[in-house]
C-alpha cells in the first residue's frame, strides 16, 4: 500500500467513525481530517468533499433533508453557499490573515454561530474556496484538445496544429488566471500560515502538467518533437514556465504586453520541445 493509499483510508476510517456517531451534518471537515491525524487540505486532495467522504466511507450517499423539512434544507444550502462566497470577498478584500470569521459571517448576512455550523475554522471555508470554486473554475480554462489525436495528415500540418493549440493553451491559461489574481495571492499568503494549503497548490499545478504531458507523449509517438525528452519532467517544467511567469505579470503586476507575453510563453514552450521546425524533431 502506497503512503497516499494509507493516508485515503485512515481519512475514511475517519469519517466512517464521525458520520455514524455525530451523523452527517454534524461533522465537519476539519473534524474528519483531525481524527486521521492530517491537514484539510490533505483530505481535500484524498477524498474531494464531505459528500464524497460519505461515499467512500458509508457505501451511499449523504441523506437529504427530511421530506417534511424541504425548506430547512433549502435553506441551509443557501446559507452554505452563501458563506463560501463571502469568505471569497473577505479574504480577497482583506488578506487571508486579516479576514475574520465575524466578517465572513456578516458578509454572508448570517450569525457567527450558523458560520460553525458549517465550517470548523477559516482555514476550512477558504480549502472549500479552493476546491470547489478555484480548482473547478480553473478545470474549465484547461484545454482537453491540447492533447486530443492531431487530424492533420502530413507530418509539416500536425506540427502546425501542435503549435496552434500550444498558443491556445497558453492564451486560455492566462485568460482563466487573471480572473482569479487575486485569490491566488492569497493562496501565497495563506501558504505561510498553514503550510498545510501546499497539496491544494500543487493540484492547480498538477492538472496542467498532466495534459501537457499526454500531448508530449503523443507527440513523441509521431516523430514531431524531441523523443528524449522525459514526459513528465518536461511537463512539470513548461506549467511551471507558464504559471509563474503568469503569476510575476498578473498577480505580481510586472508590466507585460499580453499578446507579447503569450506570443513569448508559446515559442519557449514550442521550441523547447522541439516543435518549431523538423530538423528540431529529430
């Protein structure tokens, strides 16, 4: 069994033990990952969400509201959602360290009490920002046909349509990253206070590594770019290029022209490969 295998089922065995004794609107997160002697955002990378954490742990999924109390369910989830997007707005406004649960919970025009209802700290709501608003947003800025099969039929075509979706990848990256610049600073700064929050940071990373990756080794297959270079290795590299170069321009607010810049992040990218020309391929 691997580390990150043992890791999984002491977060179920966990959960298993929470939801039967303090039933399922009753546990939080934190309390889940606290009796597994890990971080939440471990259990965010392991398990996904408490909905899934009941899945995994009690074979079904969460109960629903009770059919006489359709509306405290209703309103329950609206308060939920409600809290997640005022933590969003306080802690962008404020910084993560500044921002207070009493403000969350004014935000979301509700008591401090109904704010731990549903979460066990603001380490816990921001994690639930991350993942489920973050991760997921940035999910749609990934482009799944950057490592689609190439439909052009000649070996000069298929290398013209691997860089344009090269270009596209890089304008799409940087389009979805500048809708959330300010959130991701303040993944930075939460970093330095719960070092925990690392796992979480590397899934934003990782999930454009792996694409970039596929599109390598398919590429590799057809003879248009360097066969010696390492998939993973080289992956990990360009999304590395491409997210913090990202980060300095937009988070960090160096000036840049952004044509220039993905003109530059698409060439790097190409030529580091071997995809500018077929004498670079072999």
């Amino acid at each position: 069994m691997t580390g990150a295998d043992a890791v999984r089922d002491a977060l179920v065995a966990a959960a298993r033990k929470l939801f039967a004794s303090k039933g399922y609107s009753g546990t939080h997160i934190a309390d889940i990952a606290s009796a597994a002697g890990t971080s939440v955002s471990t259990f965010y990378a392991r398990l996904g969400s408490k909905e899934e954490a009941h899945r995994a742990a009690m074979g079904a999924p969460p109960p629903a509201a009770g059919e006489n109390e359709p509306e405290l369910g209703a309103r329950a989830q609206r308060s939920r959602q409600a809290l997640l997007r005022a933590a969003r707005v306080c802690i962008e406004r404020d910084g993560y360290s500044a921002a207070r649960i009493s403000d969350i919970a004014a935000e979301a025009g509700v008591s401090v009490g109904t704010f731990y209802t549903y979460f066990a700290s603001k380490l816990e709501i921001f994690t639930e920002v991350l993942h489920k608003g973050l991760l997921v947003e940035l999910d749609r800025t990934r482009v799944n046909a950057l490592h689609e099969p190439l439909a052009a039929p000649t070996t000069a075509e298929a290398r013209a349509e691997a860089r344009e979706r090269v270009r596209f990848a890089v304008e799409r990256y940087i389009s979805g990253y500048s809708r959330h610049a300010l959130l991701m600073l303040r993944v930075d700064e939460a970093i330095g206070v719960h070092p925990e929050l690392v796992p979480l940071r590397l899934e934003l990373h990782a999930g454009y590594a792996e694409q970039i990756a596929a599109s390598l080794r398919q590429w590799q297959a057809l003879g248009i770019v360097h066969a010696d270079l390492d998939a993973e290795h080289t992956a990990d590299a360009v999304a590395a290029m491409v997210g913090h170069t990202t980060r300095v321009w937009i988070t960090y607010g160096q000036d840049h022209d952004q044509e220039t810049a993905i003109t530059t992040l698409t060439r790097l990218w190409v030529e580091g490969i071997g995809l500018g020309t077929a004498e670079q391929s072999t």
